[in-house]
C-alpha cells in the first residue's frame, strides 16, 4: 500500500530520536519502557520515519478518542494498518507501545498534522482521511464527535473540500457503514472547484487545467504504491473527468 516508502528499520531509530513536543512526549516514554536498562536511548538527529509514525498514531488514536475513551475495536482497527505496512514482530511491539502511550496522552491535533504534511504526499494524505473514517467505523457508526475531529484534521492536512467529500463517500458506500447524523452542508461538487479554476476563466483555461490534472492524477501515477491509494486516485481521476465533461458541454467547447 501507498504508506511502505516510510517502511524503516524503526528499531534503530529509537536510539536517535531528537524531536521534542507532545510527539517526542509519547516516544520517549515509549521506548523507556521498551528497552531494558542495558540499553542506552541518546538523543541525536532526529528521525523522520519515528516521527512519522509516532504523528500517525496519535492522529488515529485522537480519531478513537474524539468520541469517549478508544474502544478495542478502533485500537486494533489501528494495529492492522501497521501490519499492512510490514512492520514485525519487535517492530510491532515498539508501535503498541506508542499506540498505548498515545491512548493517555492529550492530543494536539495541529502540531501533529503539521508533522504528517511534512512527511507525505497528498495522495497519501487523503489515504489517511480514509483510514480515519475507518477508525472511527470500527464500532459500527459513525459519530458527530468522531466526523468533527476528522473535519478540523482534514484542515490542518490542507485536504481540499472536495477530495474530503470524494474520500467520505467511498467509505459510506461500504456495507455496514452509517453515520449518526446528516451533514447538510455538503453539497454537490463544482465542476471549477473540482478543477481548481475559476467560473470567469477562459474555455483555454479549462482545457489546460483539466489536462495537467489529468496527468498529475492518472491511476497508473501511483500504480506502485498499492491498490487502496490506486483506488483514490482514479476516484479522483474520475471526478476531473466528469468535471470536465460538465463544463465542456455548459460551454460548448470542442
């Protein structure tokens, strides 16, 4: 899947981990008890793959938590997602210890999304958007708690409305997904935003706009990186399209 590029020796890691905050907070105390006293943890550079994973979690365990204390569901629902990477066995043990960690924490949702920006691409970002949906489904419903802390995530991972709504839906069309509350505020997308061009622009306009985002989000760009983010991009791919023909046949251009 699309996330195994942050696949690491996370072991080694550990013994060079430098960054500080509520993310170098939950490390810390996760390896302290991860390692017995013969081992020595010293503080030098810090590590992008630890810091990374460390952000992910306490993304996803804040997604569990938004709604009342992490049910064993949402906890494991987590824990799968590692295993899909193919991080093992001490691997595995190091990563439930933070996810532990995490559950005890509290969370402070920007600092930690500012971390995931920094360390993936977009198309990776909206994966995560999914995966926290799924988290929160783990119990079986959707709650308002648990789609508002999704929403202020969404925003502080610079996800694009309509992607946001392209990613939600996918989730709610899997069998036993519900949601307990109506959103009316989402409405259908416009073909401009979808294009990320403006209603007035030139029909040249749109004809460039809608052929470099045709390029940029073909399917077989991320061929490589697993069928769940090959999955969105031609869900994305899908919806540039059907933009396109909208406002190809609004305007009459040929």
């Amino acid at each position: 899947m699309g996330m195994y590029r942050h696949r690491g020796k996370l072991l080694g890691a550990t013994l060079g981990f430098s960054f500080g905050g509520p993310i170098g907070a939950i490390v810390g105390a996760s390896v302290g008890h991860f390692f017995d006293s013969s081992q020595t943890v010293r503080p030098s550079g810090s590590n992008r793959e630890l810091a990374f994973v460390a952000s992910l979690i306490y993304l996803l365990v804040g997604t569990a938590r938004s709604d009342g204390p992490a049910t064993l569901r949402e906890i494991a629902t987590i824990r799968r997602f590692f295993q899909s990477l193919g991080y093992r066995k001490q691997e595995l043990a190091l990563i439930g210890r933070i996810i532990d960690n995490a559950v005890d924490r509290t969370l402070d949702l920007a600092r930690a999304c500012r971390d995931i920006h920094s360390r993936t691409s977009y198309e990776e970002r909206l994966f995560l958007v999914r995966l926290s949906y799924e988290v929160a489904l783990s119990d079986g419903k959707l709650k308002k708690e648990e789609e508002d802390f999704i929403r202020k995530a969404v925003e502080h991972l610079h996800i694009e409305e309509y992607d946001h709504r392209m990613v939600r839906r996918m989730v709610f069309t899997q069998p036993g997904s519900e949601s307990s509350f109506s959103d009316t505020t989402v409405k259908p997308d416009n073909p401009y935003e979808v294009l990320g061009i403006h209603e007035d622009c030139s029909s040249e306009d749109v004809v460039r706009a809608y052929r470099d985002l045709a390029v940029k989000y073909h399917p077989d760009k991320v061929s490589h990186l697993g069928e769940e983010l090959i999955e969105l991009a031609t869900e994305k791919f899908r919806a540039i399209q059907n933009a396109y023909d909208l406002i190809v046949e609004e305007r009459g251009i040929r």
